[in-house]
C-alpha cells in the first residue's frame, strides 16, 4: 500500500492558493480528509459509486435517530414532517424547483422504478420505452420487468451510441429511434436517459435529449444518480417530465436518500409509492389512515410515510447543503474544483499510462467529476481480468476503481472528490500501470 502523503493541492483556481467561504478558509484536497471518515489506510477514489458523507452531517444523523428512539411517536408522526419540509425546500432551491414537486425516496433506482410502475399502458400494445445502450443496468432490468410483466402492451427499444461522440450524435440517434419506432407501427411512449452516465462516466446531453422528447411527444425520465452535488441541474430551464437523484452521492447526505422530481401537470399519474403505503388514495373509497393529516398535496402526502423505515439520511439533506455552503464555500466552489480535478487528473493519469482520457472534440463529455482513463492492454489480454484487478486493488492497494470495456478498449473510472488532489491520480496511474503489468505477466491466470 503506497502512504497517502500530505502534497500540494490543486485548488479551484489552479494554484495552491485557499478558497474562502463565509469567513472560513478551506483548502480542497487531503486536507479535506479530516471532514470524512474514511479508514486512514484507504484512498476512495471511487466517490461515485457509493458516495459518502462528512462526520459533522452524520452527527446530524444519529441525532435525528436518537429523538425517534427517545419519543418515537411524537418524533415520527408529528416532528418529522416539519424537518422534511424544510429539506424539501432546501433541495428545490437547489435545483431550482417548485417545493411542492419533489419528495425524497431510497435512492435513483427506487425513483425511476416508481415512475415506471405508475404508467398505465395503451392496450394497444404500441407503447415502448426508449433508452440508451449505456444505462444503469438496475433501470434497464427495471424497464425489462416493466416489459415482462407488461401483458404485450409496452415493448422497449434500445438506442445504441459509442463513445467518444458528440452531443448532436447522441440526439441524434434518439431521434431516429422514435422514427424508427413510429415505422414499425410502434409509439415511442417514455424515454429513460442519465445526466452522467454510469460506465463509461460521461455527462450525457440531457439539456437536449429532454427538449428532443418535448419535440417527439415523448415523456423524460432523467436518471440523475450521477447529478445534484456534481453538476449544475435548472430544473426550471430543462424542464423534464420526471427527474431523480441520489443525495447520498455527491452531496454528502447520508445513505441513502434521493430526491424524486415530478411537476404538477404529470403527478396525477404517480398514485403509488414503492410499496404502496398509508398515503394511497384508493378508487373503491377511502381507507382508515392512522397518521396524521397534513395540508399537502396528495403526491407530497403519499412519500412521506411508507411504512416504519429509517429515513434520517432524508432530514439531514438541509444540513448537508448548509454544511457545503458554510465550509467548503458553496456550489459553485465545489463544482469547479471538482470538474477540474477530474479532467487534469485524468490527464496526468492517462500519462503515466501511456494512454488517453476518454472524450469528445468538444469536450462536453468530461464536464463532470467522473473521467475514464483506457488502460494499456488489448482486449484479449484484460477481458477475463476485469474481476481479478478489482480484487487486487482491494487486496494489495487498499483502493478500489471500477473497470469496464466500451468500443474495443478497457477504462477504469475515477471519480474526483474535494478529499481527493493531483497526487491521488498520479498515485492511481502508477497503481494500475502496476496491475496491467501483472495481467501481462500472467499473475491473473495463476489466481
């Protein structure tokens, strides 16, 4: 295991200078370290699949697990609606939404599940759900079951890109799916697409896609797992039918929460949460509710009880964005550092490897905090020891990337952090220069 020594650090600006936020002086980097609770032996460089969050905002969580153990009753049916509220508001103003349009649920996966378990089906049987070839593979299982148990009445049809590629490319391709579709007497009915995808770790344009949708009559369901707390969202300027995002990734909440988007005009057709609970308004008549009544919405209503679970991580969303304002400077600081971490460490990364970071002309694809680096092997060689280097980075480096193959090549994804500086990549390409030697050695072979 290599030491995780205290270096320079790039700062948001590029230097080594700090950044100021509200009085107090931070400075971004290994520094930063002492705000998470990560093992002192372990390098998280993979921000992105699992998040984290800063011991400050889980004090906050135990606390609000102490006053539910304390007085149950009163904490869970009166306390809690209030401090959801506040964290309802405190995420809109985020994302530049009304309040009264978005709720919190377990995570990205549960909220495009829900959307998707909502629809009503033409009879027809010419309904379809579009999506991208490079969807989160728990959503696209979520649109197979949606297909499988559909009675025939909703296909789906897979839009295929290759990175790297254009924005208008990505369009593009949606565009001719719908064409596609209407050809083959089908109607494209829902698309399913990500502001960041997973693997590769790419922005994807879903400004655009979502206009295309509007211009096709096609309904939006963006998946933001990858989203709020690492790009910039206008939920008011993008507008799209349905939108999600985990808060437990990249904005420091606790595991695990996500924030589910529906605008007024569309929540009529989300009767149900996942499972259905106290908050569901039969059509046979009403049913004895125990909780008490509040003056929200019926959609506001339904998410905020589904059964007794621990939703703490759902009270500390306000916490965990004033903590972001008032020590690390506030959105803007956090996005830029970040973004930029990602895109020169993966350059430095990529050096050392002797290979290239995966992005378009434009560079659209790698404005976020997420980069993919191509590894020194060909196909045959790393194809069946993908499993076997995950493992060893566990094993021998105490870190952990995840590796893919995308158009012919093998990538690893790292994920920028504001814990995390140059040197962390630097330390990364050497690690995997180390283990791709191994794969060319046979190391894997003999395990």
């Amino acid at each position: 295991m290599v030491p995780h020594h205290t270096v320079p650090v790039l700062t948001e600006t590029g230097d080594n200078s700090t950044s100021k936020g509200d009085g107090n002086s931070t400075l971004f980097g290994q520094r930063t370290l002492q705000h998470f609770e990560f093992d002192p032996s372990y390098r998280n460089l993979n921000h992105g699949s699992f998040g984290a969050s800063t011991r400050e905002i889980r004090k906050k969580l135990r606390q609000y697990q102490d006053l539910a153990e304390a007085r149950p009753d009163q904490f869970i049916r009166y306390d809690v609606l209030d401090i959801l509220d506040e964290c309802r508001e405190a995420v809109a103003e985020l994302l530049k939404a009304p309040t009264d349009a978005v709720v919190f649920v377990h995570n990205a996966t549960t909220g495009v599940n829900t959307i998707l378990r909502n629809m009503v089906w033409n009879d027809d049987c010419k309904d379809e759900i579009l999506y991208f070839n490079t969807i989160y593979g728990a959503c696209g299982k979520g649109i197979d079951y949606i297909v499988d148990s559909g009675l025939n009445r909703v296909s789906s049809r897979e839009i295929h890109i290759t990175y790297p590629c254009e924005d208008d490319e990505i369009v593009t391709a949606f565009n001719a799916a719908v064409e596609t579709s209407s050809k083959e007497g089908k109607r494209a009915r829902l698309c399913v697409f990500d502001t960041v995808s997973s693997l590769p770790g790419v922005r994807m344009p879903f400004e655009k896609i979502t206009e295309a949708c509007k211009e096709a009559g096609v309904l939006s369901l963006i998946d933001g797992a990858q989203g709020i707390g690492m790009i910039d969202i206008d939920i008011g300027i993008v507008d799209p039918d349905f939108f999600v995002s985990n808060c437990h990734k990249w904005l420091y909440v606790p595991r695990s929460c996500a924030v589910l988007y529906v605008p007024l005009r569309h929540q009529g057709l989300i009767t149900s949460t996942i499972p259905t609970s106290h908050g569901y308004i039969p059509k046979s008549g009403g049913r004895f509710n125990p909780l008490p009544k509040g003056n929200k919405s019926s959609f506001v209503n339904n998410f905020q009880f589904i059964g007794t679970l621990d939703t703490s991580s759902y009270l500390c969303v306000k916490d965990a964005i004033i903590w972001r304002k008032e020590v690390l400077g506030g959105e803007a600081k956090i996005l830029e550092y970040i973004q930029t971490l990602a895109r020169e460490g993966g350059k430095k990364a990529a050096k050392i490897l002797g290979t290239e970071v995966m992005d378009n002309q434009s560079g659209t694809m790698s404005r976020c905090a997420l980069i993919n680096i191509a590894l020194p092997l060909r196909p045959e060689e790393g194809s069946h020891a993908i499993a076997w280097m995950e493992k060893m980075m566990m094993k021998d480096y105490n870190t952990f990337i995840p590796l893919f193959a995308h158009n012919g090549r093998l990538w690893a994804r790292l994920s920028a952090q504001v814990y995390l500086d140059i040197e962390d990549f630097e330390w990364a390409g050497h690690m995997l220069l180390k283990l791709t030697e191994r794969v060319k050695g046979g190391d894997h072979t003999n395990a």
